[in-house]
C-alpha cells in the first residue's frame, strides 16, 4: 500500500539528517540577496514555459516518489532539483494544480516582452495606445490570478473590479498624458507615457487583487514559526513591497530604452528600414526583463517583519491579539509572507 502524504513528509523529515534534499525549502539561502537572485533565476527561466505536460508530469511525479523514499535507486541529486525548478516553475504553490501557461512566472519574460515592447512601440496613436494598454493589463490580470493565494481567494466580482480599474487607470493615465503632452514636450519625454501608465495600474491591481488581505489582515508569526495574530498593517507592507518590485521590474526597459530609440530613429539605417523598430524593442525588454524579473522578486526577503512597536501603533487590535497569546512574551520582531 502506498504510503500516505503526511507519513511520506514525516519520513522525509528524518531523512533530511541523513543527506536528504529537504523539498519544502529554497536550494539557496533566502537571507541574502544572492541566494533569492538564485531562487527566482531558476524558476523565472524563461526556458521552462516551453516544458511539455509530460516533463511537468513526470518532475511532479518524481518528486513525490522522492518525498516517500520511493525514487530510482541512485537517482543524482541534480535531477531532485531540477524537478523541483520544475515544479516550482508551473505548479501553484498552494493547491499543488498545473498553471496556465500563460500566467506562470516562467512566462514573465516572453509575456512581458511582448507587451513591454509593443507599450514602447505603439504609443503615438490614441487606438494603439488603448489596445495595447488593455492587452497588458489583461496579461496582468491573468498573471495575478494565477498567482493568487488559494487562502484568501476573490470572488469573480472583486477579481471584475482590480480588473477593471486597472485597465481604466492605466487608460486614463495614457490618454490623458499623451493628450496634455502633446504640442507641449519633446519627441523623448512622450516616450514616458506607457511607463507612468504602467506604474499607475500597478499601485491599483496589486492592491485590489490582494484586498482581502487588507480587510481580513494576514497571520504575522515569531521566528519559530508560530501564528500569533492577523495583522492588517502587514498586509499592507507585504503589497507595497510587491508593488514596488513590480514597477522596478519595468522601470529599466522603461526608462532607458526610450532614450536608445530617440537616437537609433535619427539614424539612417532605421529610417531606411521602419520595421525593424517593434522587433528591436521587443527583443531589448526581453533582454531587460531576463534579468529583471529575478532581480525584482529576490530584491526583499519573501517573509518580511515588522516589529511589535510599531504594530502597537499602527494596529491596536493585532498588538492586543499578541499581547493576549503572548503574555510578557510578546517578540520584539514578528513575520509574514510578503508575497510576489
């Protein structure tokens, strides 16, 4: 009879003392920003969207048999941890089901690039301005609930209004700047529109796709791991630090490319040969974007803190909750999941 799941982690467990891969934990050290880089290069690799369900399968299937002791005798190490990547790369880490493709962060930077270059591309016409604006924040919404944490779900209405009001802020920010800069800026600082549009959508979909968050609050835990409250002002923290990761994950492309093609469409060969813009653009956020993206989620540690002080400020009723579990124990520090 096959083992069952918590027999298999409990076997595991005991196992991790003896030269066992402990699975449920980063290959590399997450309290310095090397070792996250090196988390999130691995599973970001753009590489891996292009997996078959059969690799995905068999790496989900391999991983499991090694949880119980059950993999192929002499089975290298290596191959653990590529199934891992694997599998961090395309399973939710929640509910343990196959991602849309689409929406893994394996797709980031393909996705990204296309939508990131087309931003750039086609920003002097108000309908390509609309479409592409709508197009990204449909790529977005798409990433953002496939993404989502299986524990504080949304429901279809408030998944309807992020999605909504995103698109409608990064439409109103688009429009409304490339209509005021019109006939006022230079040629270079128009170029700066889909970016701001961009960041305004940003500061409106994280917030609104992790609203329960907010209004429910998230546990906050001691160092050893044990929840103590659900806090509201960690919640916050935890998004604006995923708000900022996500503009910083754009801004480079963003910002600097912009000023590249002010230069290169005064050249020649450009002028000569106009299609070459949207590719060029494109393949330069890709290569943007391949560096970005882990850069932007290993930027701060996925569990962030906050100390109780400030909890007591900010927060009365958490810091009671606290104070009424812990006693005059209470920590100086407590954590959280920040999220992505």
């Amino acid at each position: 009879m096959q083992e069952s799941a918590e027999s298999c982690y409990t076997r595991t467990g005991k196992m991790s003392d003896m030269g066992r891969i402990n699975l449920d934990a980063p290959r590399y050290s997450q309290a310095e920003f090397v070792g996250r880089f090196r988390h999130f290069l691995a599973i970001t690799d753009w590489r891996l969207c292009f997996k078959t369900n059969r690799d995905l399968d068999e790496a989900n299937d391999l991983l499991q048999k090694y949880r119980c002791g059950q993999e192929p005798p002499g089975t290298p190490d290596e191959h653990i941890w590529y199934a891992k990547q694997l599998y961090e790369s395309a399973f939710h880490p929640d509910t343990g089901e196959k991602q849309n493709v689409l929406g893994r962060m394996s797709f980031q930077v393909p996705g990204g690039m296309l939508m990131t270059g087309a931003l750039l591309t086609f920003y002097r016409t108000t309908p390509a301005v609309i479409f592409w604006q709508w197009a990204n924040q449909s790529f977005n919404a798409l990433v953002n609930f496939t993404n989502r944490n299986a524990k504080s779900a949304l429901s279809v209405q408030q998944l309807g209004i992020a999605y909504i009001s995103a698109t409608s802020a990064a439409l109103v920010t688009a429009i409304g700047l490339k209509s005021f800069l019109a006939g006022r800026a230079s040629s270079l600082l128009q170029r700066y529109v889909p970016f701001a549009a961009v960041a305004s959508a940003n500061c409106i979909n994280i917030p609104f796709m992790r609203q329960n968050e907010l209004i429910q609050g998230i546990p906050v835990s001691d160092k050893d791991g044990n929840e103590l409250a659900n806090s509201r002002a960690a919640a916050a923290k935890g998004i604006s630090l995923v708000v900022f990761s996500r503009i910083l994950m754009a801004a480079p492309g963003m910002t600097l490319l912009p000023v590249v093609m002010e230069r290169l469409e005064k050249q020649r060969w450009l002028r000569n040969n106009p299609r070459l813009n949207a590719p060029f653009q494109i393949l330069a956020c890709g290569v943007s974007l391949t560096l970005m993206v882990p850069i932007s989620c290993a930027l701060f540690d996925q569990t962030s803190s906050m100390s109780t002080s400030s909890l007591a400020w900010l927060e009365p009723e958490a810091h009671s909750q606290l104070v009424k579990k812990c006693g005059d124990g209470v920590p100086d520090l407590v954590y959280f999941n920040k999220g992505l």
